[in-house]
C-alpha cells in the first residue's frame, strides 16, 4: 500500500489493471485491422485474393475498407508513382491514429525495377512504415504473416501511449 | 534469346553489352509495288508535296510539309478511306538533325491497309492539332506535348496528360535522364514536404538489389529473424514460425509449425 495519497485515475496508477488494458485494447486492435484498400500496381491483385475466400482475411479481423477515415492499417501494394504521393500522404493524414503502414511488394519497398524518374523509390520516403514485405509480388500467404507480425507488433505496444503521430519529419 | 552470363557481380559491372545495338533497317520497296498504296500515292501528290515515300512492312510512309499535317491527314480521310487515326507521336531526333519526326498512323478498315504519315519540325516549331479530325489525337496530343514538349496549335486543352501539372522537364526525350534530374530527384519531397525537408528525408536509394546481411537491424530472412541490433552469425539456427507470443493470445489459436501438416502433393 502506498504511504501517501495516489490518484489512480489521474496519475496513471494502478499499474495492474492499467497492463490488463493494454492487454485488451490491444487483443482488440490487432484482430479487427482494417486495411485501406491500396492496390496500385499488380501487388494490389495479390492483396485481393487475399482478401478473397481462398486465403479469406476476414478470419484474421481483416477488412478491407474504401475510407481512410475507418481504416488502421494502410496496405500499400504496388509502385507508388511521383505523381500519386501527396495523395498517399493525404490518404495516410486522412486515417484515424492509432495506424500502421504495410509496405508490400519491392515496388512499394525500394521502387523495385522501376528504377525510373517517376517512381517514388520506396514509399517510406513519404509515410512511416511499420512492417517491409518483400517479393514481387509476395503471395497471400506472405500477406497474411506480415498482418500477423503487425499483430504481434501491436501487441507488444501500450494501448494508451500519448498520441504522438508518426512523422518522417 | 540472349545467351546466359552469370549476374552475380551485376552491381559491379554492366552486363547488357548488346546494349548499343543498332537493329538492321527493314528493307524498303517503292510505292508502285502496291496497288493501292499506288493510288493513294498518286492522289496525294496531285494536291500536296510528297518529300519521301515507300513501303515497308507493307505500310506506306509517307513523308509531308509538318504545315500540311491538317490537310493531308483531311484528304485521307475524306478521300482515301483511312477512316482512323491509330497512333500519333513524336520521334526525338534533337541530337543528329535538331528536331522531331511527328508521325500519324492512320488505318482504313475498307481497303484493309495502313500508312503512316511522318513530318519533321524543328526542336521549338508547333505543330498544328488533328483534335478536330480525329478525337483520338486529343490525348495523343496531349501525351506528344507531355513527354517531348512539342508545342500543339489549336489544340483544345493542352495539359500534361500523364506526368503532373507542375513537372520541369520532358522524360521522353533523348537527353533526359531515365532516373530523372534532380528536379525530379526531390519531386515528391518537394511537393509534400517542402525544400527544406531534403536533408532530413536525404536523397533516393537508387540500388534496390542491395542486400547487407550482416546488417540484421534492417535485412532479415524469413524464418531467420533476429532482435533487432542482434549481430549476424552465420549458423543461426532456424526458428520456427511464429507468430504469436509465449503464452498465446487471448481466444486466438496460435500456429503450431510441429503440429501442422505440410502439403506436398497439390493433387491430394
Ligand atoms: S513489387 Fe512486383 S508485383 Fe508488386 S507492384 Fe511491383 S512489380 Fe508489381
């Protein structure tokens, strides 16, 4: 017991119960992570069969949405073009905290073979990006192990963290 | 197909040594072989001045006054069938004769034949718009103008069709850059961030291929990962696949890799 006066409520005490939310919250975002639907390139048709019956995302809390506004998690498939990357910021900017970015496919990692004047190279160079997969394009499957790594990854975070977007800059 | 030579030391060296390569000229043959070409020839030189023609690959092509562009391409179809405009573009020839070859490829459904009509215009003459001719050339035109700069007259919106508004420069252009100049280096940066983000954001990676395995803090093979700032050791063992804590998750059922059935036979 504590020998002087503890607010709980204010202080941010009751470590306990505070960890048992975090526990929550969290089992609660990592399985209903809607995704943005990103398709931008022939990744985006991986990331729709994964969306599909045969690989079936929405046993993973996985649906996908077309509004950043209802959206936590931006899959971003494909090459990401000059011209198209203040959208993609609008977009990211547009999305409720907390979010997270999947950077799928060597396109939306590095720019991949289009090393080219219009290619953004690699789209971390616009949003933060929490997990990298590679391939080209990865299978449903390596889809599905990404979102379950950002699961873990959410799930190993506090729930109740001050609300400091993530910014490159 | 090119034959095979190692890649391992690609980042080294080029291995493209074809890469200069200058394909043979398709042989030409001379207008009077063809019928119908003949005809269309003849027809065309009563009313303008034809500078070069011939076949090849049994297209006509046909080689006019860049002024003429409007008449010419009238008279073809109007008179000789050649109902549709398939292709416009430009050819830059800046460096060997400072200027564009602009061509038009034309096709008549009813005689069943193509020609392809070819005007040269200086590096900073216009050309006049075909729009009212033939729809289809609105957004070629707009594409010519876009990836050449070449000016289009008369046209009714002439934009960038395909590289943003506010872009310096024309990508498809001998002298540009395939990986851009540095305006196009920073565009992105630039325009969402502003200037004086470059050097925190810093400038493109462009070698995608790099691969570092002895950095495990941004490289890691699947089923081979470590904790980050871990350092490398080649015989790591292979973890199994995991991907949920020790403990489990809460009414989740975790993946147990020994448990699992691998499927070998896709016929099963
Ligand atoms: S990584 Fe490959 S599959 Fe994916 S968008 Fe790029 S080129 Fe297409």
């Amino acid at each position: 017991m504590a020998q002087h006066q503890v607010n709980y409520l204010k202080d941010g005490g009751l470590p306990v119960a505070l960890t048992s939310i975090d526990k929550v919250v969290n089992w609660g975002r990592s399985n209903s992570l809607w995704a943005l639907t990103y398709g931008l390139a022939c990744c985006g048709i991986e990331m729709m069969a994964s969306g599909a019956s045969r690989y079936d995302f929405d046993r993973f809390g996985t649906i996908f949405r077309a509004s950043p506004r209802q959206a936590d998690v931006m899959i971003v498939a494909g090459t990401l073009t000059k011209k198209h990357a203040e959208f993609i910021r609008r977009l990211y900017d547009q999305m409720t905290e907390p979010k997270w970015v999947i950077s799928m496919g060597s396109c939306a990692n590095t720019g991949g073979m289009f090393n080219t004047y219009a290619t953004v190279q690699g789209v971390d160079r616009v949003i933060p990006v929490d997990l990298y997969l590679p391939g080209c394009a990865p299978r449903p499957e390596s889809l599905q192990y990404a979102v379950m790594m950002l699961q873990k990854k959410i799930r190993s975070e506090k729930a109740i963290k001050a609300q400091k977007p993530k910014r490159l800059m | 197909m090119r034959s095979y030579t190692p890649k391992d030391d690609v980042q080294k060296k080029s291995y493209y040594t074809d890469r200069y390569w200058v394909a043979p000229q398709v042989p030409k043959s001379d207008v009077s072989e063809d019928a119908v070409f003949a005809a269309d020839h003849a027809e065309l030189r009563a009313h303008f001045e034809i500078l070069e023609a011939y076949i090849q690959r049994d297209q006509m092509v046909v080689y006019i006054h860049p002024k003429d562009n409007y008449a010419v391409l009238e008279f073809l179809r109007d008179h000789c069938g050649y109902t549709q405009l398939s292709e416009l573009s430009a050819i830059d020839w800046i460096a060997q004769r400072g200027g564009f070859e602009v061509f038009y490829q034309m096709l008549s459904m009813t005689k069943r034949k193509r020609i392809r009509v070819k005007c040269f215009i200086g590096e900073n003459e216009a050309i006049n718009s075909v729009e009212k001719l033939f729809r289809s050339a609105d957004w070629s035109e707009r594409e010519m103008y876009d990836m050449f700069g070449i000016k289009v007259n008369n046209h009714p919106f002439l934009k960038r069709i395909l590289m943003p508004d506010d872009w310096e420069g024309f990508p498809l252009r001998k002298t540009y850059p395939l990986q851009g100049d540095e305006f196009a280096a920073w565009y992105e940066v630039d325009r969402i961030f502003g200037k004086e983000a470059r050097d925190i954001i810093g400038p493109e990676i462009r070698d995608a291929a790099r691969v570092d395995r002895y950095d495990t803090e941004r490289f890691a093979r699947l089923g081979y990962e470590v904790p980050k700032g871990t350092p490398f050791d080649p015989n790591q063992p292979k973890t199994s696949l995991a991907y949920q804590e020790e403990g489990g998750v809460f009414l989740i059922e975790g993946f147990d890799e020994e448990k699992s059935t691998i499927i070998s036979d896709r016929k099963r």
